[in-house]
C-alpha cells in the first residue's frame, strides 16, 4: 500500500527501528525489494535519486513505483533522494511522490534555509514529507576523506560532520520532517574502516525535532548501524551494496553458458541478487524493534 509517510516516521521513531531507503534504477530492483519487504512484513521507501535520471526516467519510472506501492503488501514510501533541481521536485511533486529530499546543501546557509523552508511549506500542504540537509555528505568520488557530492575537496571527514547547534536552528527554521546527517559514512563506497561518531548523533538527536537519516549505508559494520538507529536514525539510505552485487554473478553465468543467453535471463539474476541484499538490510534495520 502506498503509506503514509508520517505515520511510518513516527512509528519508527516510537518502536526504535529504521526505514530502508533503497534507491531504484530498474524494474527488477523494485521487484526484489518489494518482495523482500512483503517476506519480512516491513516498511519500504522505494528512492530514485535524480542522478540516476539517466537510466530511471522519472516521468516514467515514478508512475510505475507509486503504481507498485498501491499494490503492495506492506506499507511503501516513494521518495526523491538528492533533487537538486525545483523543477526536478516538482516533477517527483507531480508524479506522486511521498516523500523528497530538496537537495540545497550547496549553497549558503541561509538560502538553503530559506529554499527548504518554502518547499516545505507547500510539500506539507500536499501530504509530502520532505529531508533536507545542511553542510555536505562526503562522496567516494575518490574515496572517504576525499571529496563532497559536489566536489569540494577535503582532508579530513570530520571537518564535514554535522554541527548540532547548526542542524538545530535549521530544523526549526525549515520545518522538515528528515535530516540528513553526516557523523563518518559517505555515499558509495568506503576505501577506509568506517568509524561512526555515534556520541555526535546522540547529541544531534537530542537538539533537533525531526528524523534523522543516514547516507551511506554500503560497507557500514552491523554493529555501528544498529548504535545508529539506537542513536537516533530512522533512515537508511542503501544503493551501492545491492546495485554491485549481481555482477560478479552475471559474468559467470555468461562465461558458463554456451548457448544463447536471453536478457530476460539475466535480469532474473540480479532481481534475485538484490531481492537478498534488500531483504538483509530491511531485517537489519528492524533488528532493535
């Protein structure tokens, strides 16, 4: 069933698990991960990020997501992860989207705050929850410690980090319902150990008034997710893990076969690959319930 994103939200917040917020680029991904969901009797938001536009067409993609959570078992979210473009959310806005990220990270302070707080005012008025975010979430555009989504160099991670006092004020000031918080993990892949500052997040949880969410979550140990929902987190972002995970299997399978190999072949293969990696992290992030 297309959900409710408030009453998920806040159902997490009072039964002490996350949200898996698993990004989708193709049909057999959504597929899997509903499926996996259903087995699990769990929450689900489905994301498409806007630079996935490429291979997920939003026009086209965002009918067949919210079209698919209707006729699910389980409650289902569909968010809009990193739009960086108004015209861009709009279009997330017109395709029924539940729940977006309005991505002004980059810019100053204060206009991010006032561009958030005016979407959020209209999100809010259509029933749509909206994250946001303030500072930059490092990227693995060359590895942890390396560059921002924007690519903005840095030499060490915890120059990034939220700052409490800063997530707070722009909390209150935008009204958003989830933050996107930064204390050790970066989107893709890690290249060191992540060390999570899970005392950081507990202090940021307890100043800030919404949801807190974490960007990152391929490569991240067991143990640190769970301090980090116990901590405060009510999302998880997760791509990276689940979208690399068929390939290895799909090369062997075309080596090993000497007849004709149907697509349709493949893509089963990975459905089923990332059927087993959303399932994980969706049980994963219920584990503290």
């Amino acid at each position: 069933m297309l959900a409710n994103p408030k009453e998920i939200l806040l159902d997490a917040e009072k039964n002490n698990y996350a949200i898996a917020g698993i990004n989708a680029t193709t049909l057999e991904a959504v597929i899997g991960m509903i499926e996996a969901a259903e087995e699990l009797d769990a929450p689900l938001m489905i994301s498409h990020a806007q630079s996935h536009e490429a291979y997920a067409p939003i026009d086209i993609f965002g009918p067949v997501f919210v079209d698919m959570a209707h006729k699910a078992k389980v409650p289902v979210i569909i968010h809009l992860d990193h739009g960086v473009d108004y015209n861009y959310v709009i279009k997330a806005v017109r395709n029924g989207f539940t729940s977006i990220m309005y991505d002004c990270a980059h810019l100053p302070y204060e206009e991010n705050s006032r561009r958030i707080k005016a979407f959020t005012e209209i999100a809010h008025s259509l029933g749509i929850i909206v994250e946001a975010e303030v500072g930059l979430m490092p990227s693995n555009i060359v590895g942890q410690g390396g560059c921002t989504e924007y690519g903005v160099a840095i030499d060490n991670i915890r120059e990034y980090y939220t700052k409490p006092d800063e997530a707070s004020r722009f909390v209150d000031e935008t009204g958003i319902d989830m933050l996107a918080t930064s204390f050790g993990t970066v989107h893709g892949l890690f290249v060191e150990e992540p060390d999570l500052d899970i005392r950081l997040l507990k202090e940021i949880n307890e100043v800030t008034a919404c949801a807190l969410v974490m960007h990152g979550g391929t490569g991240v140990h067991e143990e640190q997710l769970l301090e980090a929902v116990s901590g405060g987190i009510r999302k998880v972002n997760y791509y990276t893990g689940m979208g690399i995970a068929p390939a290895e299997a799909i090369g062997r399978k075309i080596a090993e076969t000497k007849d004709p190999l149907y697509y349709h072949e493949i893509a089963d293969i990975a459905k089923s690959i990332m059927k087993e990696k959303a399932k994980y992290m969706i049980s994963l992030l219920q584990n503290n319930k």
